[in-house]
C-alpha cells in the first residue's frame, strides 16, 4: 500500500485500488507473465512502483499508474528487485532451467525523463525462486542450490559454497 492506493500485480500487469473502497483506481501497461511482486521504490525522490516481468523491469507512478522507466532483459521473472544502499537497483533473469544472472542498473531522472544504465551483469549469483538478500555491499543468495555471494561495485562472485 502507497498512502491510501493498493497495489498488486497480475500476470506482469499492475493495478492500484482505493484502499478505503476497492474501487480501481488505475490499471498500467502488460508486459507478460511475473511471478514477482510489486516494489514500492523512491529513486531520485520520486516515489514509484518497480515490477519484474516477461521483457524484463518497469516501473509506474503510484499515483496514476503512467510508465517512468523500463529495462529490457530478455527473460521471466521470479524474485523480486533490490536497491542498493546507494539507489541503484538490482534485477534478475531466468530461464525455464535456472537463473541467468544478476544486473545492477543506474536509474536516474534529468530534464530530458528517465534514463536506466546498466552497471554491471554478473552470472555470479543466479537466483531463480528464493529473494537474495543485500547487505554491507554485498549480495547473498543462491546461484541454483549453491549459496553465494558477489561485490556489489562490480558483480564478481565473492565465494560460493554449501548445496541446500
């Protein structure tokens, strides 16, 4: 819940209800099947509401449901993003196998709108249905059953070890 508007998301499609009276508030663009959720997010002061899906990471105002910013990576979309203690924000792809890496991305807003830069892609943490966790510039999860850890300034594994 964003103020008064819930938000859930539905086969990659989010949607805002009145928290008060379950009216439909807004229903945004589709992009194809995510079994992620919604992630309420402030980047550059702006409050939005960040999605993993089919094509990859979108994200809307919670106010009116209008696209901010989208990012293309070819893959589905299980678990859910992370931001990094200094705003950049942190995506996964899968394939019908396993995971396929971990991206950082560089959200930012100027004059001109949104602008994503990818940072880094790293196949050193692979996650594909348990979240990871961000700490202390690091990133913990698994990559497949393996638990492993990669440096969040450039994405190289830290270690990895202990099936589970």
């Amino acid at each position: 819940m964003i103020d008064d508007v819930v938000i859930v998301a539905v086969e990659g499609t989010l949607a805002a209800y009145d928290g008060a009276t379950g009216q439909v508030r807004w229903i945004g663009p589709s992009r194809g099947g995510s079994y992620s959720s919604p992630h309420h997010v402030t980047i550059d002061g702006v409050v939005q509401v960040l999605l993993l899906a089919g094509p990859g990471a979108f994200s809307l105002s919670p106010e009116d449901g209008s696209l901010l910013w989208e990012h293309t990576w070819a893959s589905g979309a299980i678990v859910q993003p992370a931001v990094t203690a200094d705003g950049d924000i942190l995506i996964n792809a899968i394939t019908m196998t396993g995971g396929m890496g971990t991206r950082r991305l560089a959200v930012t807003r100027s004059a001109e709108g949104w602008r994503v830069e990818e940072r880094w892609t790293s196949n050193g943490l692979k996650p594909y249905f348990n979240d990871f966790v961000v700490h202390n510039g690091l990133a913990f999860g698994f990559d497949g059953n393996i638990l492993a850890c990669i440096d969040l300034a450039d994405g190289t594994r830290k270690w990895k070890g202990g099936r589970w």
